[in-house]
C-alpha cells in the first residue's frame, strides 16, 4: 500500500481513533475494573466512562501510546513508515512531521519497544552472551552470526547506540529482516502490539469467574 492510500484510509484524528477502537477492543469497550461493557463518551476528554464504577478510560492508556500528546495520525505514519521497510531517522521523522528531534526520537523509541515485544524470546536474545554459550553448537553460531549482522546495521544506520539501549535496536533489525517481504503484515503486528495492553487476556470474562449470587441460608431442620 502507497502512502497516499494509508494516508486516504485515516484522513482525520476520528477515523484514527474508530480504527484503533476496534483494535484494543475487538467485541466492544469493556471496563478493565469491573468488566462491564456498557459505556458513555465525554467527548470534551475523549475518554469512555464506564456505566457501572464510572471508571473513566482512554483509549491509549496502558498502552505504548500513554499520555501521548502527539495526534493519532502522527503514530499510524510512523507505524507506517517503519514497517514499509525504509530507514526511519529520528530527525528525518521530525523535519516530515514538523516535531522537535527529541519527540520524533521518543516516538521511535516506542515503536522499537513494540518490535521488542514482538521478536523478543528466550531462544532469540542473541546479544546474550551467556545465553549464546548455553545453546547447542549450531545454535550457537546462529546466534553469533545474527549478533554480527545486527551489530554492523546499527553501526551503519545508527552509530553510537548506548548499551542499555542495544536490544531494541538489535530486535528492529530482527524484526526487518522477517518481515521484508511483508510490509503489510509488520503494519499489522506494529499496530496489534501498540494498542494491546495487560488487560487484554483478561477481556471478555476470559479469564474472570462467574459472578456468583450469595447463597441463601438453609432453613434450620426443626
């Protein structure tokens, strides 16, 4: 898909907020404190307040979107622009969406700790060392041999990296190379990932018990 026509699917910050309603919430709103699915719109906040605790909930709290200030249009672009497959900078995102440097590279950041969560595993850390050694031979230099690649694309795209902020660059660069021939379905997974939050396999009463009505009291045998 061009950009034109990504950009024609969400021409206002509604349609943004619609498409990702139904993303976070698939069958409908559901409130994280009580599970009741009824609900009302302050449009003033754009929040959902639940009808039964009155609990009030955004639509990107809890997520990696929370307490963004940036317009919604702004993270489906970047989304969109990152799973494309075409280096995305921090200042080159600032100077196309007029941000300072600094939001652009906090934006990117969000959105490496998305593919994070996404390649992230016990068998793919591979900028572990002690995890590395504790593999089998042929796993083993798999491991090294990624390690190597994904070290020289952050060396080349990005320089100095600090250390503490490595893995998620290492996982971009996973991330990019299993989905290289998939754009679509990395704008997917991007999405997906942006939007859930801990609540999300407890939704729908999945993993809620039944609320059960108190037992009455036997009467007493005379």
């Amino acid at each position: 898909m061009s950009i034109r026509k990504f950009l024609a699917c969400f021409p206002d910050e509604q349609t943004c907020r619609n498409y990702l309603f139904s993303i976070r919430w698939p069958r409908g709103f559901i409130c994280t404190k009580c599970g009741e699915m009824r609900y009302s719109v302050i449009k003033t906040r754009n929040v959902y307040e639940c009808i039964n605790c009155k609990t009030q909930t955004s639509l990107t709290s809890n997520t990696l979107m929370h307490r963004t200030k940036l317009p919604l249009r702004y993270w489906m672009v970047a989304l969109y622009w990152v799973a494309s497959g075409r280096r995305c900078s921090a200042r080159r995102l600032g100077n196309t969406l007029k941000l300072q440097y600094r939001t652009a590279r906090r934006l990117l950041n969000k959105i490496r700790y998305a593919m994070y969560n996404i390649e992230s595993g016990p068998l793919f850390d591979f900028w572990d060392r002690q995890k590395r050694s504790a593999q089998q031979p042929i796993v083993r230099r798999a491991m090294q041999l990624m390690f190597r690649r994904a070290r020289a694309f952050v060396r080349k795209h990005y320089g100095r990296v600090p250390k503490w902020r490595r893995p998620y660059y290492y996982c971009e660069y996973r991330f990019r190379s299993n989905n290289v021939h998939n754009p679509s379905q990395a704008l997917m997974k991007l999405i997906i990932n942006t939007c859930t939050t801990i609540y999300t396999l407890n939704e729908y009463g999945g993993f809620r018990e039944p609320r059960r009505k108190p037992l009455s009291p036997e009467p007493l045998s005379a």
